[in-house]
C-alpha cells in the first residue's frame, strides 16, 4: 500500500498564549477511524475538562408483535481531556464553523 501524505497545516492551532507561535504539521494516521458521535457528556473538575462522545446504534424492532425496544446501547467512541483555559477558544473555533456551516445551508 502505498504510503500517502497525511499532514496538512492550519492557523486553527489552539495553542497557549504565553508560547511563541508554531508551525505545526498535524499528522492523521492512515487509517483512523472518524466514528459518528450520537451524544456528548462533558465532566470537570478543578483542572481538567473531559469530553466523552458516544455513539448510539438503536435496537431494530422488526416483530412487530413485540413491543418496541425501551432503551438504547451508548457505546464511548472518543473520550478527550482538556484544560478549562482551552474552553474559550475551543468553543469561537465550533462557533465558527457553525456559522460557516449554517450560512452554506442558506444558500
């Protein structure tokens, strides 16, 4: 298989203000898998933010006859650990791409 270029560059680098600017090389492995994400499940404390995203499959209901399934499987597909400093910037980065994404479905 042949080994292709999996690097790219941007200026969307969340990075600490106190470090000097970097260029950064973002390497996404051949082969990583981008799963969909259902829900998301935010914990804290003092230090640190964990992200937990999960992924729901619901039960088929094919037997009618039956009733219908009552709950549903969440399997974590990503679970990420962040320092509260980083939330601000995270979250005019989202709100970014949000509006970019909501501007297209206008037209």
């Amino acid at each position: 298989m042949a080994n292709k270029k999996t690097t790219k560059k941007t200026t969307e680098a969340i990075v600490p203000a106190e470090l000097k600017p970097l260029s950064i090389e973002w390497h996404i492995p051949e082969g990583l898998v981008s799963p969909y994400a259902s829900y998301m499940v935010a914990q804290s404390t003092e230090n640190i933010v964990k992200i937990l995203f999960f992924q729901t499959n619901p039960p088929l209901h094919l037997d009618k006859s039956e009733p219908p399934p009552t709950k549903a499987r969440a399997d974590c597909v990503a679970s990420v650990v962040i320092t509260p400093d980083k939330i601000p910037r995270i979250i005019e980065v989202l709100q970014k791409h949000y509006d970019k994404h909501m501007e297209r479905l206008k037209k």
